[in-house]
C-alpha cells in the first residue's frame, strides 16, 4: 500500500522543506569523520506503524546509516520498548532525526487510535474504517496507519466511489435522480453510496438500487430500523457522532461499516524518540 515511489518522493519532498539551505547547527558541528549510535525507544503504549517510512528517511540522506527494527508495523508496543537501533555518520543522523519521528509518531498514534476503536466492537460484525478528512498530501500514511490498527479503509479519493451527500441531493432535485444520472455516467466498476438523514431516503436509495447506504448522524433506534429494511440488499454504513464511547452501540445495530473521522482526525501521536 505504501508505493515505494510515491513515499521516497513525499519524504524528499519533506526533507527539502526541513533542511532548507542546510542544517547550520549540525552541518557547523559534525565532521564528515564523526559517527553515532542511537535507539529508538516508545514512551508510551501502543501500535508501531511508519517503520518503511522511517527508513525510507535515513536512505535518502545516507546509504551508510544502519537501521535494525525489533518489532515490526502492526506490533503492539509498550513504554520503555527499544524499537530499533540505528548507527551511521553522525551529520545525517542528526539531520533525519525530527523528521523520521513526525512519520512515525503521527502514524503509529492513528493506528494506536484505530486499533482501540475496532478492539471496542469486536464481538460484532462491523468494521471501522477512515474517512476523507484527512492531513492533505499526507492521505497514503494516515490510510496505511488505518488498515495497520486494524482497521479497513473508505475511497482513497473522489475517484474511487460515487456518493451522494446531502448537497448532491439538492443539486440533482432528489436521490432518484442522482442515482439515475449517475448510472447513466459512471463506469460499471463503480459503486454508488448514498448518504440519508432519514428512513425515508433510506426507502428512495433502497428503491434506487443504491449498493452503499450511509446512515448519517441517525438514532441507534432508526439505525436498527434501517438495517432490517435494508436487509443485506445494500452494504449498510453508520456515520455522526461516532467515537470511543457511543461505536459499540452503533455496532450493535447490525451495521457493516462504521466510518470515523476520528481515528485519523483526532490521533494524538504516539510518544517515540531517538535517543543517542
């Protein structure tokens, strides 16, 4: 999922925004001769996710700097954990330090998130996944923090699926339309979704042959009711309101899919550093 080509661009991308004309503390400070070791330690609990990332980081600046992982991504992580340890010349060390931790910091937290959500509907059949509010040009990370904590991934982008949110349906004049016009338009590799506020939609997308229907910000009692309209013709999704302490109910309905922004959105980054 991590395109190896996309990623060492991004990262180069970063490294240019970060170091700018030179990294004048380092660069005045290191000779070329000069070598460290360090080891990367958590200090808090959670998933590890970014390691291709983190190294991705270190080849760009050098092919010398060594890196040896102990965990792998999707492994569960304590505090006081050495995650790797890493050794090279000491210029380049210092140079990718910040930005090989914003990688991993900031992936290994939405995992860490995503994992807590899916662990907290286990017993039941829906899974969690992300949304579109994403960190923009950052999207392919975040997705791939997702799916490492365990949870499963919403279109990529715009191309991916058609759906119908509640300002479509204004501009077609109502879902029927929308769909129609859709139909007539779209590949048939693509999927329409139709998002509904109400039971009534609910009914005029089941009537359209939508394949998605999103019960958006909808009671957990009109949730039930849908799913038994529903009946398995359509994939049933629950948006609104969704987070650590409302999911279980919402998995609880019956739902296929429970999309969070959340999990990405609100992520606090997990506690990693490079001590040398």
């Amino acid at each position: 999922m991590l395109n190896k080509f996309i990623m060492e661009d991004h990262v180069k991308s970063a490294l240019i925004e970060d170091i700018g004309y030179g990294d004048i503390t380092t660069e005045n400070l290191a000779e070329d001769t000069d070598t460290l070791e360090g080891y990367l330690n958590t200090r808090s609990d959670g998933v590890l996710c970014g390691i291709d990332v983190f190294k991705t980081v270190y080849k760009l600046l050098s092919e010398d700097i060594k890196i040896d992982f102990h965990f792998k991504d999707g492994d569960t992580i304590q505090k006081g954990d050495c995650l790797a340890t890493i050794s090279g010349p000491a210029k380049e060390l210092l140079i990718g330090e910040r930005l090989s931790l914003n990688y991993i910091q900031r992936m290994s937290g939405i995992a860490t998130e995503t994992r807590k959500y899916q662990d907290a509907i286990a017993p039941y059949q829906a899974k969690i996944v992300d949304t579109r509010k994403t960190t923009p040009n950052f999207r392919m990370f975040e997705k791939y923090a997702v799916k490492t904590g365990g949870g499963a991934l919403h279109r990529f982008n715009l191309s991916d699926c058609a759906m119908i949110k509640d300002n479509h349906i204004r501009l077609a004049g109502s879902i029927t339309k929308a769909v129609e016009k859709l139909r007539k338009n779209i590949s048939h590799a693509h999927k329409i979704e139709v998002e509904c506020d109400t039971l009534e939609q609910v009914i005029e997308a089941l009537e359209c042959g939508a394949d998605i229907i999103m019960l958006d910000n909808m009671s957990v009692e009109n949730m039930k009711k849908a799913v038994q309209m529903i009946n398995k013709t359509a994939i049933v999704e629950a948006s609104g309101n969704v987070n650590l302490s409302t999911v279980n109910e919402i998995a609880s309905t019956g739902v296929d899919i429970i999309s969070s922004s959340a999990i990405v959105a609100k992520a606090p980054t997990l506690d990693i550093a490079l001590d040398i």
